[in-house]
C-alpha cells in the first residue's frame, strides 16, 4: 500500500510517501497563510509524485480535536484555518482518494505504541511537551479519545492555582519566565540558551529550570495515577536534548521519595521517532481504518448471505 502522508504544523507541513513498510521521498514547506493557498500545496506534492506512485489514500496528521468521522476539525490551533468545516469532504475532493486523518499528538503516540519506544506494550501514555502540552492514552494499540474528543488534552490539568500543565510545563514558558526576570526580549531567548546559562552559573537560569522540571514531575504523577499506564513515553522538542531523560528521572524520583511513593514509581521513555512520529502514526491510523471498514463489509457479507 503506497499512502501520501502529511503533517499539518504551525511552522511547517511535513510530508512523505509510506511505502512497503517505511517513509521514503520526505518533503516540508512552511505553513500558508490561507486554506486555498493550503490546498493548492498540498496538490502539488500529490501531482509531483502522481507518475511515480500508486497511492491508495492519504493519511493526515492535524492539531486540533481532529474529528475524523464528522470530518471536521473542532477546537482551536496554530492553524485556524482548519477548524470548524467539512475539511475532509474537501480534501476527499481535492486528492480523489480516501483520507483519513488523525490529531497530531493521538499519531505520534500511536507510532510510539505501536512500533516505537512503546512497541509490545498494552497500554502506553503518550506525553507531547511542545507549545503546550498534549498527548494521548492507548491501550491494545486502540486510542482513547473520550465522550467529546478531548481525552489527552493533558495541558488543561490545573497544577498551581488557575494555572495548567501548559502554563507551566513547556520550555516556551520557561523562556518567557526568565525574560520577565532578566529583561531580556524573549527572540533573543531560547531553552538551549537558558540551559547553557545553568550550566554556567546563572541562579535564575537554574531556578527556572528546576521549576520547570518539578512542574513535570508533578504533571506526569498526575496522569501516573490516572491511567496506571505500562509507560509513559515523552515527545516534543525538549525530549530530543541528550540529558533530558536522565534529569526528568532524576526529579521524579527526588518527589517520590519526598512523598514516599517510590513504589508508583512511572517507567519514563524517550521518544523513538523524533519528528517522522505524526506521519508514521497517521499511516498506522489510516491503516486500521482500512482494516475496521474491511472487517465490517465481511462482517456484513456474512450476515447477509446466511
């Protein structure tokens, strides 16, 4: 099965070919401004690769409450165009394929369940530390979404006050943290700069730091004792930085022993996909679509026929 794939991203759209098991003839553009301007991109890539390949269908990662069903996108993004129309009748029309399409954080932590940092496990908590705070719960490699689609939107947890999981937890915070206290205009900032500047000696650099990896700790024992997952795999820029993975271990377990709680101790994983994980995991989502509605037309075929 030969699947064009994109990622919808606030910076960029990402693109490949899935093909015989892997994603081959990867591509990106900046994100357009408009949806007709969208389109005609998103066009042009399919009629690039037309002559080369038999596509089946086209596989769609979104942010957003990605409706798939309805068709919609619900909710807000980086990207408002996308929201609130028939998005997937139109793209239907526009590829004259099947689409399928999927919310950005559900595809990248069905990638990681599947086949990923997480593969063989049953249930597995995906965490994505972006712009804000996202992820998903899947358990026997099926996704659990919730009555209204917003399961998984672990930024809206409140961890101090009226303040969330995502006014806390981000490295985009933390920068803004640091430039109220130095000063400094935050385009000139960025987390590997303020690590640097910890790593140097700077007291504010490494206070904000510490509590930026203490409101992850205390985020991550909240969805521990929620779901009681197998593991929690992390995603989202931070959780490329080499010490990542060491330090936010290194203040989980310096919480749990406060609270005496080693023994709901969460086992931490690292991404394995990086930034292919939405395109893999829209494929696989595309993929058991397929085998549901296969599965239902035999299902149907046999009650019929008996």
């Amino acid at each position: 099965m030969e699947l064009l794939v994109f990622d919808f991203g606030g910076t960029s759209v990402k693109g490949g070919v899935f093909q015989t098991d892997k994603l081959v003839d990867t591509f990106s553009f900046p994100t357009p401004k408009t949806w007709t301007e969208m389109k005609a991109l998103l066009k042009k890539e399919q009629d690039k690769r037309q002559t080369t390949y038999a596509f089946k269908g086209v596989a769609i990662s979104a942010p957003g409450v990605v409706l798939n069903e309805e068709g919609i996108i619900d909710g807000i993004s980086a990207i408002p165009y996308i929201h609130h129309f028939p998005i997937k009748q139109e793209l239907i029309d526009l590829f004259e394929l099947p689409v399928a399409m999927i919310n950005d954080a559900n595809a990248a932590g069905m990638a990681e369940a599947l086949l990923g940092a997480a593969k063989g496990l049953k249930r597995v908590l995906f965490l994505i530390l972006g712009t804000g705070v996202g992820g998903v719960f899947i358990q026997d490699g099926q996704l659990y979404v919730g009555k209204h689609g917003y399961a998984g939107e672990y930024g809206m947890i409140f961890l101090e006050g009226e303040k969330t999981f995502s006014d806390l937890g981000t490295v985009v915070r933390l920068v803004e943290r640091y430039s109220e206290q130095t000063n400094e205009a935050t385009e000139n900032l960025s987390g590997e700069i303020i690590f640097e500047r910890a790593k140097n000696g700077d007291q504010i650099a490494q206070d904000e730091i510490q509590k930026f990896y203490r409101t992850l700790a205390l985020g991550i024992f909240n969805l521990q004792v929620a779901f009681d997952p197998d593991c929690i795999v992390l995603g989202g820029g931070i959780s490329s930085r080499a010490t990542f993975l060491d330090e936010i271990k290194a203040e989980m377990k310096a919480f749990l022993k406060e609270k005496e709680w080693e023994y709901f101790a969460p086992e931490l994983r690292q991404c394995a996909f990086q930034n292919q994980a939405n395109l893999i995991g829209a494929v696989e989502y595309f993929k058991s679509i397929t085998k549901m509605i296969k599965e239902e037309l035999v299902s149907a075929y046999e009650i019929s026929s008996f």
